[in-house]
C-alpha cells in the first residue's frame, strides 16, 4: 500500500487522540520526535489463502501473502514497527487438520511477528500439539494470567516482553480467556487460570515502575464486549491503569477504528480489534514529542 493510500485510509477511518488522559493536541503540536508503529492481528484460524472472489461475506479479502506485502511497505515506510498476535493463530482451515500448525507458525516466522498471544482454539491439539510446533516459531509467546508452571510450557511463554524502538521502551503483556467451558480440560491439563485484571495491574505496575516502559500494551483474548459481568477488552481497560492500548481477540469483532475508552483514573486507552481470518490489518501509529506527550491514530486496513 502507498503511503498516499494510507494516509487518505487514516483520514476517513482513523483517529487523533491523547493517551494517558492528556487530551487532543493543539495546532501548535511540533513534529514528533519519535514514531512508533503497531500493527496486529487477531482471531487469523489458520486462514493462509484468501478467500474465494464468490465468497458471500470476504470476496477476495485476506491471504497471507498480501498481509506480508502490506507489511513489509509499511515497515519500509516506519522501520520502528511491531507486529503482534491476540490469538487463536489455529483451527479453522484443512492446513490446521494436516499440519497442525506447523504452517501457521513458520508463515508468521516470514512475516517477523514480534510476539502472539494464545487463544482458546491454540488447545485444539492440546498442550502438547502447541509445543510441539514452538520450534516453527521465531516469535515470542506472551501469556501472563495462564500459569504453565506445571505443563510442558513452563519456561516457553513469557509473562511479558520489553521492546525496545528508536529509544521508546514498549512493554508487551498478555491475557488469555478462562479455558474451562471452552476447552476440554485433556487439553489445557495443568494450566492454571488468573484473574485478569488483578494481573494486568501487576503486570503494568511491573512495566512502568519497574521496566520503566513508556508504552504498555496488552494482547488480549477475553473478547471485546460482553452485556453480562464477564470480564472483557472495555471492562479491563476502565478497572485498570497504565495500560496504553489493548489489542483485543475471540469475539471477531471488526472495529473500523480504536475505541477511545477511560482507564481507572480517567484517562485515555485505545482498544482495536480486526475482525477475523486475516481479512484485515490493525495499524495504531504512536508519536511521542520531547516532553514524552503521546498521541495516537489508528485505521483497519482491508487485506
């Protein structure tokens, strides 16, 4: 995609906004110092090809191929970009059922995602089957309330990743939906669910004080919105702090922009979502000027 494209795609679905509750930025806003690119995907299920041109919803949308042009312009366009996952990478297509997701693993190798997070469908062959295909995959796995301790996985999936870009310290978390009820347990074995929210605060608390991030993003698998007491992507970002983006999955929800939602302490977080199948690209563009101010616009991008 040129950039001319993207820029005229950002004007007619993007969004210019604060974080961290400082507002819209006046005119007078000088040219920001640094530039950070997000781009991500969620909820993909093993959909390597594009769909058909008759299909009744998609026609000719998605395929891997294509997402790995669009990225790889973009990241020519911003060499300070990271690609991230919010789960449910398998099940859904024949390349699934054959391979297991050793296809899925290597093609996200290629297109150098930075970090995935792991939805409920990553059980469908069992603990096991998910690690048995890690060696396919160059990226990280970020899971912070699913406890592996005494699974296979202890060790192979990080609570949470700092990245690090022209200078601006991103720091990655993950959080993954309750697996009982949706999961056979046969499957997830040993893996101990945690409360959500009480480990985002942990791991933003951790990310800012500690890691001194300033960036916090949280790959998400609960799901946008829930009209019941279910924890979800709206609810998490208005019971916790620090969090600057979450980037959210399970539900299939297509957002043709961020929502713009408040925090604990009133102040700004962006939460996206793109739908499902690869059919469209999440792009969240971060400026940060001199004085460590930070704003944000964000598009869907059609595969």
């Amino acid at each position: 995609m040129k950039r001319k494209t993207f820029i005229q795609n950002t004007a007619a679905a993007g969004i210019f906004t604060g974080i961290g509750g400082l507002g819209l930025l006046s005119s007078s806003f000088k040219a920001p110092a640094k530039h950070i690119t997000i781009l991500h995907t969620n909820d993909v299920h093993s959909h390597i090809e594009p769909f058909p041109a008759d299909d009744a919803k998609y026609p000719n949308l998605g395929g891997i191929s294509r997402r790995y042009s669009l990225i790889e312009n973009i990241r020519k366009e911003n060499p300070n970009t990271l690609l991230l996952d919010a789960g449910d990478i398998f099940q859904g297509t024949p390349f699934f059922n054959f391979y297991g997701g050793e296809i899925e693993f290597k093609l996200m190798s290629k297109l150098k995602y930075d970090a995935a997070t792991l939805g409920n469908h990553d059980f469908d062959n069992g603990i096991d089957g998910f690690n048995a295909q890690l060696p396919n995959a160059d990226f990280s796995f970020i899971s912070s309330n699913y406890d592996f301790s005494n699974t296979i996985l202890d060790g192979k999936v990080k609570d949470y990743q700092v990245f690090t870009k022209d200078g601006v310290k991103i720091g990655v978390f993950g959080l993954g939906i309750e697996l009982d009820g949706l999961v056979s347990k046969k499957n997830y074995k040993e893996t101990q669910y945690l409360n959500p929210v009480e480990i985002a605060q942990e791991m933003t608390k951790k990310l800012k004080q500690e890691e001194k991030c300033d960036l916090v993003i949280c790959l998400s698998h609960l799901g946008y919105h829930y009209d019941s007491d279910k924890i979800d992507d709206l609810k998490l970002a208005s019971q916790t702090k620090d969090i600057d983006l979450i980037i959210g999955g399970h539900t299939h929800t297509f957002l043709p922009k961020p929502t713009v939602t408040k925090n604990l302490e009133g102040k700004k977080v962006l939460v996206n979502q793109t739908g499902w199948a690869g059919v469209n690209l999440g792009r969240i563009d971060f400026y940060l000027d001199q004085e460590n101010n930070i704003s944000a616009e964000g598009a869907a991008i059609e595969v």
